[in-house]
C-alpha cells in the first residue's frame, strides 16, 4: 500500500475513501433510527375507556355464540372440524381462522409498529405508553429483524425493550446506536420450565426459561407489551405460562400480547381448547393478519400461520385502567 500511496496518490486516497464509505454504511449502528409515530392527544377521552370496554365486550360475547353456532353447522362437535377442508365436493366455505376473528374492539388508536411487510405489529393504544416512566417491553424471538421494538423505542420516551432468541447473538440492524442504551438482549428462549444447561453442554444446548423466571432476573412485576414468535413452541409455552393464573384468578402480567401463531400439525378440537384457554386468561384478539409470506413461499401448504394481537382485559394495566390524575395542592 505504500508503494502505491507513493505512485498513486490520488487513487490510494479514492480507494481508502470508497474501503471507509463502504464499512460505514454496512455498520448497523450508522443507519438512522426509524421514524417516531405522530403523538397523539388522548384528553379528549378520558372518562370514555369504562364505556368502550363494556360495548367491546358485549360485541366479542356475540362472536363466542356465533363460534358455537358455525361449529354445530360445519361439525357439528370439534372434533368433526378440519382446519382446511380439502379441495373437493361439498367445498364448505370455511378454514380454521374463520373461527377465531380478531372481533374485540381496541378502545384506543389501532397502529402498526415496525415494517409493513414480516416483522411489524400491530398494537392497541401505544399511546398509552408514549410517556409512561416504567414502561416495559419483552420481544422473543428476534431472527435478525427489530423494526417493530426499534420504532416503539423512538414513538416512546422511556420505554426500554428485553429481547430474547437464542438463534441470533443481537437485535437486528434496526436498533441503531442511540435506541441501544434503552435495550437488554439475552441469548436464551422462552419455555414452560427452565433449563439450565450444564457446563459441558453441547452448543446446541441453549438457555430456556420461563417467563416467569426472565421477569423475576430483571426484577419486573408487569410487562406492558409481549412480543412473542416462538415457531409453534406457543402451545406448550402458554399453557405452561398461564396455567398458575388461571388456578389462582390472579391477572396475567401483562398488558397486550403480539403473537405468531403456527398451526402445523395441529387439530381443530386441540386449537379450541387452547384458544379458549387463552381467552379464559382475559386475552381478546383485536387485530390479525395472515403470514402471506409464508404461503407465497410453501405453495402447496396451508396457510398455517397467522399474526394475532390480543389485549388482556384482566387486572388493572395501562391498557385497560385510565391512571388517576394527581392533583397539585
């Protein structure tokens, strides 16, 4: 290089420039943070969440019935019920997400968070936590893409995001070198009991725990939004997680729940019964979309997997309780 520094100068110096151009640009902490979503004023409906709530559930309890009903007509038990009825005579117009609408009114702003395409959310009054001083956000199952954790850190002011996935060693490049001081990332899974791998472990051998345990590790008694994409471990991981709840009556610890969800290998009666689950714990579906991606690619499949989000209408969180205002003496 000092030969042709000494030779050629002026194309060393273009070749050094072009070398530092191109390291800058791949580094993920140089590319801007994404864009804040616009602010939005809530005064105007205090007072209004009671009555939102209350008409969002009388328009959900219908929906319950209405499941019952289309059960008796294409079954008439769960267990008669096929998740996609094949191509063939008599084609009932149906598959298995036409059971489970996502009918349960947000009360607040309904906005998408992060991409457009595979990795965004969707999440029911942001807003709530624009300001909020102890909010609490967990992401599991990160696979390299964090539009969505990245643009709830910008649209907030104290928001701090806990991601876990044992597969990846970061966040995706969407979390820049401002947003990371507000993120904890943690190489381990989610699980219905923990695991602890022994030091002599193969590598393939990862950390798995409870969300229990990970809340208890960061000393958090609440979760305001739960991001979870687990590749069907959601069955086993939420029955495991909710049961202690469900026997004790006590709230779910968190706020609302963005969840993937896959249905390979699955059956209608065994579905029900773990949805329903889901909805015995206060989770009511208020928005749900397609994994399209996932067809497009796989053709021949069905179109096993599905976004849901879902806020808890249990307990007292941020979502569902107006804070009492504090009066200056």
């Amino acid at each position: 290089m000092a030969i042709v520094w000494g030779r050629h100068p002026k194309y060393a110096l273009f070749v050094f420039v072009v070398l530092a151009t191109t390291f800058y640009l791949l580094d993920p902490f140089s590319l801007p943070p994404p864009e804040p979503l616009p602010p939005l004023n809530i005064d105007s409906l205090k007072g209004e969440l009671p009555k939102r709530l209350a008409r969002a559930d009388a328009i959900y309890d219908k929906v319950l019935a209405d499941r019952q009903g289309l059960i008796r007509h294409f079954g008439p038990t769960p267990q008669d019920v096929m998740m996609f009825p094949p191509n063939k005579d008599p084609w009932p117009p149906y598959t298995v997400w036409d059971f489970f609408p996502a009918a349960y009114n947000c009360p607040h702003e309904l906005v998408r968070v992060g991409a457009l395409g595979d990795g965004g959310k969707w999440v029911c009054g942001l807003s709530r936590v624009e300001t909020k001083k102890d909010c609490v956000i967990y992401s599991v199952g990160i696979n390299h893409e964090s539009s969505f954790e990245a643009q709830l850190l910008t649209s907030t002011s104290h928001c701090e995001v806990w991601g876990y996935d044992f597969s990846v060693s970061s966040f995706g490049p969407q979390i820049t070198r401002s947003l990371s001081p507000r993120t904890h990332f943690f190489a381990y899974g989610l699980a219905g009991n923990d695991h602890i791998p022994p030091p002599n472990a193969p590598s393939t051998d990862y950390p798995m725990y409870t969300l229990q345990s990970l809340m208890k590790m960061n000393g958090h008694t609440h979760i305001d939004i739960l991001k979870v994409d687990i590749e069907s471990w959601e069955f086993e991981t939420l029955t495991t997680m909710l049961k202690p709840y469900l026997e004790s009556g006590e709230p779910l610890p968190f706020g609302q729940l963005q969840l993937e969800i896959h249905l390979w290998n699955k059956t209608f009666e065994d579905f029900l019964e773990w949805w329903e689950m889901l909805e015995s714990a206060g989770l009511r579906p208020f928005m749900t979309e397609p994994n399209l991606v996932y067809v497009n690619y796989n053709r021949q499949a069905s179109a096993d997997l599905a976004e849901y989000s879902f806020l808890n209408i249990k307990g007292d969180n941020i979502f569902i309780k107006d804070k009492p205002e504090v009066h200056a003496h």
